[in-house]
C-alpha cells in the first residue's frame, strides 16, 4: 500500500495511522505506544548522578488502512532500531536465516 493503491482490492482510499496506541492500564485515562518488540536498556541519556538513563526502548508501528475494503498493514517506524537489536540480539530479536532450525 506505500504505493497508494491497496493490493487486496485496488482501491485507491488509504489512510495512515502515525502510531499505534494501547491503553495503558496502569494509568486511566492514557495511552501508549503498541511496540513491535522492547528491552529495558540504556536510553543513550545520561541520568542525574551521571549513571546512564534506563527504560523500556521499543521499536514503535504505524500502519496503513484500506478505507474501502480494511486491509491494514503495519510497518516498523524504525527500522535502524530493529537493525541494532538484532544486532545486539535485544527483544528478542534476530536476523532470520531459512538455514537455521527453528
């Protein structure tokens, strides 16, 4: 659909959903970004007493909407990230290789 035209039913009414939000059940009332996948690690920010800054990183979604028929797909905001956490083998994720067993 990033050519603008749905491959389910040709239609040419796509809509774009920034980010892709969950309720965030601790707090009422708010949201949080849906990740594709997260770790609890270091932000690249150093905190107050100069130790670095740690909270859950994430790779956020967005998605495009087929306004005729619904098809959706969801695509990854940040595709460097999932590079580096693969990388990293952070979030559980890895680079797939068909040779490997699952």
């Amino acid at each position: 659909m990033k050519n603008g035209v749905c491959p389910k039913c040709e239609s040419s009414e796509i809509y774009v959903v920034d980010e892709l939000k969950i309720p965030n059940y601790e707090y009422s009332n708010s949201v949080v970004p849906l990740t594709l996948t997260a770790h609890y690690g270091e932000t690249g920010e150093t905190g107050f007493l100069g130790s670095a800054k740690m909270e859950r990183v994430g790779i956020n979604l967005r998605a495009l909407v087929c306004g005729d028929c619904a098809f959706t797909e969801v695509y990854v905001d940040n595709l460097d990230r999932l590079k580096k956490f693969a990388a990293q083998r952070q979030g559980g994720v890895r680079r797939y290789k068909p040779e490997a067993d699952e």
